[in-house]
C-alpha cells in the first residue's frame, strides 16, 4: 500500500501532527480518522461535518472527495485542518 505522511496543523489545539494515510483514502475519510484519533488521545470533540484541510503552502482546499493521490502532494507536505 503506498503512503504519504502529511503535517496537519490544527488551529483548535494550537499544534501540528504527523499522519501517515494510505495515498488512495478519500479525503474525507482521513479527517473522519483524525477527528476520532485527536478525541481519544486528547479529548478534542468537534462534532463538525464542514470541516476542509487546506494545504498551506497555496491556501488550496482539498475536495472531501478526492484522495491524496489526485493532488501533487509529497511526504511532510504541510496542511491545515478547519
């Protein structure tokens, strides 16, 4: 299975994470398993179906329905969760 790791800055903790996510997920799977990853290891509930990871580097929105293997993204590639 390939994989990218990505850094996910989340506005809500005020930190950044890594997570290595298979290339082919969709992208709204991925933030589903983040959500549920940042609530049991922090206590982090945001009950929130809009929320959009958003690469840094050029602001782009990554569509929900899309996977990591439609955008040019690389290993360490640094995203933001909103």
């Amino acid at each position: 299975m390939n994989t990218i790791t990505i850094n996910i800055y989340i506005p809500t903790l005020g930190s950044d994470f890594d997570f290595t996510v298979p290339l082919n997920m969709q992208i709204s799977d991925v933030i589903f398993l983040i959500m549920n990853i940042l609530n049991s290891k922090f206590g982090v509930n945001i009950i929130d179906n809009n929320l959009d990871l958003i690469e840094r580097e050029t602001n782009q929105k990554l569509n929900g329905n899309a996977t990591f293997s439609e955008y040019e993204l690389s290993d360490n590639s640094e995203l933001l969760l909103l």
